[in-house]
C-alpha cells in the first residue's frame, strides 16, 4: 500500500514485540519534562513524493494547533498523504494520521489512523493511557511501557534527540505501540552530507531506521532519511527501496519553524 509505505518510510516504524510491562501511576507533577527546539505549533512541511521523473504525491507533515487532553497540554500534529490526480487512476490514496503530543513530556496521549487506499480501508484510534500503562484501542485494551510512542509521535521525538556526540553507526532505541503490540526500533547514524532538494540546500545529518520483519510491513530495503544538522532537524529528504528501483520524498516547502533554520546553504 502506497502511502502506508510512506508513513513507515517517514516514521521509523519498527519490529521486535515486547509481551510484559511494569504498571504505573503517575500524577502530572511526575511525568518527564524534557526540552524542545526543533517543532512548535505552527510547523508546516510539504514533499513531493517521487517514483523516477514522476511525482505520484504530496505529503504533508503539520503541527496546527495546542489542545488540552487528559488535564495537559499537547500538540495536534498531523500527517496526511495525497496521490495527485495524474496518479489517482493508477492508485488513488488519501490517508490522514494524527498524534497528539504532550508538550512538557513528549510522548503521546492519543492517535488516529485514517487509510483510503484503492479499495482498502482502515480506521484506528488509541488513548495511551500514560499514567496507568494502558492502550486503549478500538480493537482492545493492552499494557504499554511509560513514555511508548506512536508511529507519529517517534518521529517528532526522534528530532529532539542530540546527534552531535553520535559516531558513524552508532544506535537510537526507540519504542512504539502499534494496533496490539509494542515494537522496537534501532536508528543507525552514518554521518553528515549536504544536499540540494527542492526547498533549498541544506546541510544533513543522515540516519537509516534498521527495520526486522514482523513490524507494519516487510523490509525490502535500505530506507534513509536526511534531516538538517541544526536544532530544528527539520526532514529533508527520505529514500527507500522498491521493488524496482527507489521512491523518494523531497521537501518543496516549510513554514512556522521553532527558530532559526541554519544548516541552509
């Protein structure tokens, strides 16, 4: 499924399931603060989806708004990805995710799954339960690890992390929570280049998600992602393997950014 590969492609979906976990019971006082300069409300990216010379969608990746859920403040962040019209009658997608992340913690309190993809269709929901350790699905209740992501929210966080000290291969472990299960995820580090993609030039960190098989979908290749080497780590560029040749997504505009985008040339 085309945009579902994408929403793997972009956000570091992962394998390795994890059957047990600790309860918890925690009050807002107690949950973890951690800082944030790289998003803020207000972000707006934009790609092109590309398969060759042609351009089968657009991805959008946005932070519209701040809503209170379970007595806390989080972002309303959104993904969503369109097939244009010229590739509509190939494959018509339109899907929508959203996360909502809490602003202080960085985890998520609820997420949203919306897939119209030719004739295939899935919706689902989950309240993550944060302070009891419990999913709550549409499809059923299940024990979470404290702070686990969703598909969404990991890779908001991810861009919070400080690469700067990482050596070539080094790894980032990251959890998350997807319809009945809690999957691991390793995240290679290989190092820096400058690039050149429809938004501008920019210079790069590169990571590569190290996905196993028995996650959302079957690896068939190396998937890589690019995100600017500045406080921001705003995506850039991803690219995966197909089964022939590549698909990439390039960023073709940005607006509302958490501050000063630096690593463009």
């Amino acid at each position: 499924m085309y945009s579902l590969k994408w929403m793997y492609v972009f956000l570091f979906i992962y394998s390795g399931c994890l059957d047990i976990f600790p309860q918890t019971s925690l009050t807002n006082e107690e949950f973890r603060v951690l800082e944030n300069k790289a998003f803020r409300e207000g972000e707006k990216l934009t790609f092109d989806v590309d398969y060759g010379f042609v351009t089968a969608g657009i991805a959008v990746m946005e932070v519209p708004r701040i809503k209170r859920i379970s007595g806390r403040n989080a972002y309303h962040v959104t993904f969503e990805v369109n097939t244009v019209p010229s590739f509509d009658v190939f494959y018509k997608v339109r899907d929508r995710y959203e996360t909502y992340i809490d602003i202080e913690g960085l985890f998520p309190w609820r997420f949203e799954q919306h897939i119209r993809e030719g004739g295939y269709t899935r919706d689902f929901s989950a309240f993550f339960d944060q302070r009891k350790g419990k999913a709550k699905t549409s499809e059923g209740e299940y024990e979470i690890p404290l702070y686990v992501n969703d598909i969404v929210s990991a890779f908001y966080f991810a861009r919070t992390l400080d690469y700067s000290k990482m050596k070539v291969n080094d790894l980032v472990n990251l959890q998350n929570f997807y319809k009945n299960k809690v999957y691991n995820l390793d995240v290679r580090y290989l190092g820096k280049e400058t690039i050149e993609v429809p938004a501008g030039k920019f210079e790069c960190i590169v990571v590569e998600p190290l996905v196993q098989e028995g996650g959302l979908f079957k690896h068939e290749g190396t998937i890589v992602v690019w995100l600017t080497d500045d406080e921001l780590k705003m995506p850039v560029k991803v690219r995966t393997k197909v089964v022939i040749g590549y698909v990439e997504a390039k960023l073709t505009n940005y607006e509302g950014l958490a501050g000063k985008l630096s690593a463009k040339r």
